[in-house]
C-alpha cells in the first residue's frame, strides 16, 4: 500500500498515478474523507480512554458516596469507550478498504498509457533470415511433436486447453534451463529458494494480487488457500512481519506457477506461450528504498545476461502505466524475437514495487531514525516454456533438428536435439 502521508500531502500526484493506470482517480478524495475521520475517531477514543484511566486512579483512593458515584460515572464512561472503540474500528477498516484499492504511486518516467503503448529501449542480436538459410521456419509446436518434447494433445486430453506435456529432450531442456538459471543466479550472489506454491490470503493480498489480477489466480475456497502465478508471492511474504539487517537480501525462487488466463479466450491458444501451469525461477530483492532504483537496473542486466546466454535476438520495452500491476512503479520487459510469429514475444519481466508490498506485509529495516519500510523488487530470470519456444523456433534446422545453445550444453550433455 502507500505510505498514508504521501496521500495527505499531495492528492494531485496519487490522483494522477490513478488516472494514468486506467484507476478510478475519485477513490483518493474517498480515502482522504475516511482518513480524517478515522484519525478523528482515534482521538475521540483515545481522549475517552484517558478519562477512563484517570477515573480508574480516582476511584481506587476515593471512599464511600465519593466512590460510588465515581463508579457509576465509570460504569457511563465505559459504555463511551466501548461505544468510541468501535467506531474506531469501523473507520480504521474502511480507511485501509480504501487504501488497498489505490495502486502504487506511479513512476513519472513510465510511459503513458496502454498495452500498445510502450517504449523501445535497446533491441540485441538480429532476427534469422530463414529464407538465406533455405528453408521456410516450423513453429515450435511442429518442432515439438518431430522432437518429441512437447505434447499438447495428451496434455488437453488429461488437463484441458493450455496445458501440455514435456516430453523426453523437452524435460531435459526444462532442467538444463533452471539449472542454468539458478548457477548463474547463485553466482550473481542470490540464495536459491523452493518456495511454497499454496499461499494463505495475507500473503496474496500482501503482494498486490488480489486487487486487478484476482481474476487469474486460482483460490481453493473449501481451504481459503490460493496457487500462486509467480514466486514473488512466497519470496515476498518469505519476511513477513520481521525486521530485516544486512540489505540487500536476494532471492532466487524456482517454482511451480498458476494462471487462469481469464479473458484471454481465443489468444496465444497454439502451443506452450500461455498456458495455466509452467514452471520458473524468480529473482526477488529486498533494499533499502534509495537504492531499489539502481536495483531495478541491475535485475534487468541479469536478464539481458540470459538472453544473450541462450543466443536469442531480443528487445527491452519499458511497459507502459496502463500495463502495470498495482505494485510496481516501473516495469522493463525483454521480449524474445519469434520467427514464425515475426514479432517479439515477451519472456521476462522486472519491476520495482519501491516499499508498496512491504507495507502491506510488515516488512522493515532499522536504521538511526528507528524502522521503516523495505523496498522489494522482482525479475524473471526464465519463464521456462517461453524460452522453449524461442529457443526451439530461433535455433532450429531444416530438419528439424534444434541446435542447443553453447551455455546449456554442459547441462544436456549434446550440442543438437535431433528428430526421434
């Protein structure tokens, strides 16, 4: 959530953020009319409650008629508090209703408006020219039933649409992926992490996933539990509710992820691009907010790092506020270039939530001035079944057969995956 001054301060800005998103800009002047009279009933109940305390010493040394008309006005008094305690609550519940309905406030750098709206801001490597090479490109689907790595067929058969199996060199290359991954995170100076993938409602609430992204979470409701669709769920709940020491601390989460794909119905319906289940590694941070900026920058590196490790052409957008989740300011996506598509096709995603997840989790660092929020960041480091695709259409033969990137050879033990 953000930080309650910031709204008091300045409106205009958070009104903005709001608008920018494609928010409701009307909630803020709702959240400021809650906020002061929620501060108003606290100190309606904080005034009734001293009262209460200085009777209580007075009726302690009072005696006789004194003292019973002292407990009959505390008996009253009581009743006050009770009845002020709350209205207290009752303000303090709608203020924070409000306040989880507000999106974290905007970076100003972020380009203005929708999906489509987005900024180039490098692109690396250049696309294959398929016809030099002679030969007309195969999706990854056709590459995946000639290698026999991916089964979609078995995979709506026993699951529904959009999901699939990997099958023999198709396992095998999901393995070399996260392996790579998680190597190269370690050596970047993250602790690898298998986190939970059924989460309780505080630390889905507590990411920013329950507010605009509900619609494709998955929620057990006989155990009020949910499946999370990223491990930025757990890593950033991993700290709930504790003081942190030593920042940064740096994550390196490989799980399991969920999404519904509601309101994605005829799109991206061929193939492993958007599927309900897939597997991934995360980069997750936490920082002191000065420097989550510079972090921000840092992650994306280390997917750019990625990229360039499994020899893809790709770009980096820098996503625009329409496109946001509600916890980040800013948000860099690499999107990796798909030869039968003829576009690029995003594949990893950084943003910083600055200290907005961590408000909401109880999440602080101490510093001379007592404790304060943290500021938490995350990257995906490989989505695996995108990076798949990208690998198998990008690096494919005439044959069918799929040259394995140099950087993931000593994970699969062979420098081509041939037809079967």
């Amino acid at each position: 959530m953000i930080d309650l001054k910031v709204l008091r301060d300045n409106p205009d800005a958070v009104k903005h953020s709001q608008k920018v998103r494609g928010e409701d800009p009307a909630i803020v002047d709702q959240l400021l009319i809650a906020d002061s009279a929620s501060r108003v009933a606290i100190t309606e109940f904080e005034t009734l409650r001293a009262e209460q305390n200085t009777l209580s010493k007075a009726v302690g040394s009072a005696k006789g008629d004194e003292k019973a008309a002292l407990l009959e006005n505390a008996k009253a008094l009581a009743t006050q508090v009770k009845a002020a305690d709350a209205k207290r609550g009752e303000a303090e519940a709608k203020t924070n209703s409000l306040l989880l309905q507000i999106a974290n406030l905007i970076d100003l750098k972020a380009p203005v408006g929708g999906e489509e709206d987005f900024v180039v801001i490098e692109e690396i490597g250049t696309p294959r020219d398929f016809k030099a090479a002679g030969f007309e490109p195969k999706d990854h689907v056709e590459l995946g039933k000639i290698l026999k790595a991916i089964d979609t067929e078995r995979g709506a058969k026993v699951s529904g649409s959009r999901s699939y199996y990997l099958t023999g060199v198709g396992a095998l290359l999901e393995f070399a992926l996260v392996n790579y991954a998680i190597t190269s995170a370690v050596k970047s100076g993250f602790i690898p992490v298998i986190p939970p993938v059924l989460v309780n409602p505080p630390a889905m609430e507590g990411t920013g996933f329950l507010g605009q992204a509900a619609e494709n979470v998955y929620h057990l409701a006989a155990d009020d539990m949910y499946l999370v669709g990223t491990s930025e769920v757990p890593l950033a709940a991993y700290h709930m509710d504790e003081i942190l020491e030593n920042l940064p601390i740096r994550y390196a989460g490989y799980s399991t992820c969920f999404r519904r794909e509601a309101g994605t119905y005829g799109k991206d319906t061929r193939g492993i691009i958007r599927v309900h289940q897939f597997d991934k590694v995360e980069m997750f941070t936490f920082i002191k907010p000065e420097d989550a900026a510079a972090e921000h920058l840092r992650l994306l590196e280390w997917e750019k790092d990625f990229l360039k490790a499994m020899e893809i052409p790709f770009r980096v957008i820098d996503v625009a506020s329409g496109d946001l989740g509600a916890s980040a300011i800013r948000k860099f996506d690499c999107e990796a270039w798909i030869p039968t598509q003829g576009t690029y096709r995003e594949v990893t995603s950084t943003s910083n939530c600055t200290e907005f997840q961590a408000r909401r989790l109880n999440i602080r660092y101490r510093d001379e001035n007592g404790t304060k929020p943290v500021a938490t960041l995350n990257g995906t480091l490989v989505a695996v079944p995108r990076m798949i695709v990208a690998i198998l259409e990008n690096h494919q033969n005439a044959d069918g057969s799929v040259n394995v990137p140099q950087a993931l050879r000593p994970f699969l033990g062979v420098d081509t995956l041939v037809p079967a």
